[in-house]
C-alpha cells in the first residue's frame, strides 16, 4: 500500500525531509537517487531543488519543470521497508 507524501523540506546539499501520510519522516539524498540529467539536470541548481513541493493528487513531491519521486522509493528510503514487489532474498 502506498504512503503518500504529506510535507517536505529542503535540506542542505540535495536532501529532503519528508512526512508520510502515517507519521513516518526522514531524510533522503536525492543526488543518491538519480542522476542529474533528463528531467531532473534542473534540480542542480539550488533554487530549482529548493522549489519542491508536494502534489497532493500524486502523493509525492514534484519540482516546477515536472520532475518528480516516486513515493514507494522514498517511502523505503525513510523506513528501510521493502519496495512493493520487490523480490524477497532468503539467503541467510
């Protein structure tokens, strides 16, 4: 089940703050996320990144060129939960 995104912050270097819809909060870097090229080469400068915001219909945060996260991956960048249908390992 997806958790939206309810509240961001940004960060020093390219890290936001985030809350999710069920309290969890945390801090992801998002240079360790993408590449900064395509849609998201704009996000180096720092008044781009800084101009993130939440898009209460996708549930996520998105910036003013239409760059956006997915909310599964930053969901288990805040908690360490597994992303959905990602594969199980059961090595020991």
């Amino acid at each position: 089940m997806l958790k939206d995104v309810v509240s961001v912050e940004p960060l020093e270097g390219y890290r936001l703050r985030l809350r999710f819809e069920d309290g969890a909060q945390g801090d992801v870097d998002v240079s360790k996320l993408v590449g900064f090229v395509g849609v998201f080469a704009a996000l180096r400068d720092r008044s781009t990144f800084s101009a993130v915001r939440v898009d209460p219909e996708l549930g996520t945060v998105v910036w003013p060129n239409g760059a956006d996260l997915d909310p599964a991956v930053l969901y288990s960048q805040v908690t360490g939960a597994p992303l959905p249908g990602a594969a199980r390992s059961h090595h020991a």
